[in-house]
C-alpha cells in the first residue's frame, strides 16, 4: 500500500503504514523518514510544528539570520546588519561605519 503524507513503510510487503516522528517528515509513498530541518538562510514556515516538506523552507528576510533546521529567524544584533536575503549570519559593519538600521550601514560623521 502506498503510504500517505506523513507516514512512511520501511518493511517491504507490510500493509501498515508508520507514522513520522517529530522531527522528521515523511512524502507521500515514502519508506524512510527524512529529517525535517530547513537549510542554513531558510527556516520552517509553516505552522505546524512539523515540516513536510522542503518546499516549506522560507527564505529569511532582511534583517534577520537563519541558522537553519527547527531554528526560527533570529533579528541581528545592534551593530550587526544582513542587506540580503537568505542569510545564514549577520555581518558586523567596517570600520568607520555604524549600523544605521538591520540592513545598512553609514559611514561615520568625522
């Protein structure tokens, strides 16, 4: 039997299908379960606490970094900045410049 979202059969031949366990997701007809963690600049948003999907990594916005697996986005530090998308850490800005806002830096009035 092909097994449904959320479930998985590793035994060939069993008709019964396993549920996944916390933490991992399971594609329709699959017979392993894969370990439900977003890569590095992305993180996991859909609201069940449980991903199902790759397809429901999202991309981390401005501002804000995204280690990656269960972990939620995370607002850069003051001092810190992250000026694109999608970014695994922030950036502290050069020297001579101050964190105007999350996203930008300035150069420094003399």
């Amino acid at each position: 039997a092909m097994c449904g979202v959320g479930t998985h059969q590793p035994y060939a031949g069993s008709a019964s299908c396993i549920p996944c366990d916390p933490g991992f997701f399971c594609p329709e007809g699959s017979s392993a379960q894969l370990p439900a963690s977003c890569p590095a600049g992305f993180y996991n948003g859909n609201a069940s606490t449980t991903l199902e999907s790759l397809d429901d990594c999202v991309g981390c916005a401005l501002g804000s970094f995204c280690t990656g697996g269960a972990a939620q986005p995370t607002a850069c530090a003051p001092g810190s900045i992250a000026p694109s998308a999608n970014m695994s850490a922030c950036e502290l800005c050069p020297k001579g410049h101050y964190a105007a806002s999350r996203t930008a830096c300035e150069v420094c009035e003399a």
